[in-house]
C-alpha cells in the first residue's frame, strides 16, 4: 500500500497532543477518520486537524470509512470491547498504554488479533527514545556484559486530572498502571523479557483513596537478574524525576542523563558521547518512531516491537505486584 489509511478512537490529551500531530510527520500516514463520543471535541479537534471523516461512534467509523488501521486512545476501561471490535472489524491496532485493565481482559485482545490474523501494537513509547534504543544495542553487542541490576523509578504527578483516571474500576489502577507499567516495561525490554520468579511490593496512598499514588518494587527474574523500581505522582521533587540505571557485568549504563561506563582491566571508562538530545526531544521523537514502527510493520517492513503477547505477560506481573502489596508478602509469577 502507498499509504496507511490511520482512524482514531478517542480525542483527549494524548491523541490531541502526540497521536494526531505525527500523522502529518509520517509520509506512510494518512489521517482519514477519528470517533469521539463528545460532539463539541469532536467538531473542534476534526476541524483543526482537517479530518473530514468524523463519527461520534466507532462502530460507524468501523463500518463506513476505509481505514486499514486504528489507534485506540480512550480511557483504559473501554480498551478490551474496541480493540477486539477493530480487530473483528479486520483493522491492525494500536493500543495506548495500558492494553488492558486485567490480564485476562489483555489476553482476550491479544486472542481477537491472532484469531483475526492482524497485527496489535501497544504503546510503550519508551522503547522508541532513541538513548534507550542505543542502550538496547549496547547490551546486545555486549558492552557492558551480562545485566544483573535494573534500578529505576518515575516520580511526576499523574497524567491525567479526568475523573476515570482515580477510579480503579475504570483505569486498572493507579501510579502503577500509569508510569510503572512504562518503566517496567522498559526494564524488562532492556533485559529481552526474561522469566520471573517473584515480586514484592508496598503500595502508597497518601493522597488518593481508590488508587495507589505511590509504589515501591522488587522483581526477580528466574535468571538472577533484579529489577528495583520505584513510582510515585506524590513523592515531593522539584521536577519530573525519570531514570533508569543498567549495572552488568563489564560495564553499566545510565539515562537521564545519559551514561556509559565500561570496565577496562581494572578501571571504569567513561563512554558517555558528548551530545545528547534533551529531555523534551528525546520524549517527542519516541512517539514520533513509535507511528514510524507501526506503520512500517503494517506495510511489512518490520515486525512489531511492542507486541501485545509481552503487553500481557507485564499485565501479568503488575498483578503480582498488586496481590504483594495486598497480601504483604512475596508472590511468586
């Protein structure tokens, strides 16, 4: 195909802000159709975009426009009936972050797309910043050996003020489902998804009632490699605290900022390169590679790298991480 006809479901904060946008970046996009159930966003947001193709129905959407594909950009609630009725309907999907509230109802998702033979995608745009691709090579080529120790965490305030957002019946969760699952999933990616043994976990909820505002924790994985992961929307920060420390055996690596150190006999080398994107930049362009690699594995020219097969294996253990803050012990995956 020339080019991927691309529908949107859902016109809030990150369709308006990073899905839409990037559409008019990727030669291979075209921007035919977007459903939004809120009439005024609907005609505001298709107005400023130039879409001519609006429906406050997805359903209609899926029935009268030729779209190929379908980024799914609604509350997390609603994400299990319209993916599988986009997959049904015979249209590759892009699902935002998290795939499911469950991992039951990620893997119900995750049997319409084989079922139906199309290709689901979720949306871990933190694979995509092009300083964690950069690590991902370095710990394919070895530099720094055999990773052991994952340390990182996200401190910032939470992404959404919508109502639906708090309320764990509707979003899945809280901090976790909203900067941990990013996080995790990173790590688990950095260190090609291993198996895992156990979590622990202890769960926060200072300014929140339904949902957890902060997480603190502890996986291991059935290779001896630990993942540390702390989270919060409420820990007190001058600013947005995001990073990420690979240690391996040879060597280890940093973001935010950005770090290489390599062990040489005897001696730690500094390998970090002289320049590096910016926060903001890096942050842009994940999500701008994030549509360039969907729109590419539709076209048969990649495969997709944040499948939803991974999306319900971490849902899996985000579950665990839950049931050991309940429980107050160590659950085994």
């Amino acid at each position: 195909m020339d080019k991927v006809k691309l529908g949107v479901i859902g016109l809030g904060g990150v369709a308006q802000l990073v899905h839409l946008p990037n559409t008019a970046k990727v030669t291979g996009a075209d921007l035919t159709a977007v459903a939004e159930i809120n009439k005024n966003r609907l005609l505001t947001i298709s107005e400023k975009f130039n879409v001519k193709q609006k429906f406050t129905n997805y359903h209609d959407m899926l029935e009268k426009s030729d779209i190929d594909a379908v980024i799914v950009a609604t509350p997390t609630s609603t994400h299990t009936e319209i993916a599988i009725d986009c997959l049904n309907a015979g249209k590759d999907v892009l699902v935002e972050k998290p795939l499911a509230r469950t991992y039951l109802e990620a893997k119900k998702i995750v049997d319409a797309a084989k079922k139906n033979k199309r290709k689901l995608m979720v949306g871990m745009n933190l694979r995509y910043r092009p300083d964690t691709m950069l690590l991902r090579s370095f710990i394919n080529t070895n530099e720094i050996g055999d990773p052991f120790y994952i340390k990182c965490g996200w401190i910032r305030k939470q992404s959404s003020s919508e109502k639906w957002f708090t309320k764990k019946e509707e979003s899945g969760g809280g901090v976790i489902i909203d900067l941990g699952i990013h996080i995790l999933d990173l790590a688990l990616w950095l260190l090609e998804y291993p198996e895992i043994s156990s979590v622990t976990s202890q769960n926060f909820y200072h300014y929140t009632k339904s949902v957890e505002d902060t997480s603190i924790a502890c996986v291991k994985c059935k290779n001896s490699a630990v993942i540390n992961m702390e989270v919060s929307w409420s820990l007190p920060v001058e600013k947005d605290h995001f990073f990420l420390d690979v240690y391996g055996t040879k060597g280890s690596f940093s973001i935010n900022p950005f770090r290489l150190y390599k062990k040489v006999e005897n001696d730690y080398i500094n390998l970090t390169p002289t320049q590096v994107d910016n926060p903001t930049v890096l942050f842009k362009k994940s999500y701008l590679n994030e549509l360039k690699s969907f729109i590419g594995a539709i076209k048969g020219l990649n495969p997709i790298f944040s499948p939803g097969e991974e999306a319900v294996q971490r849902m899996k253990i985000i579950e665990g991480i839950y049931e050991s803050a309940e429980k107050k012990q160590e659950i085994k995956i």
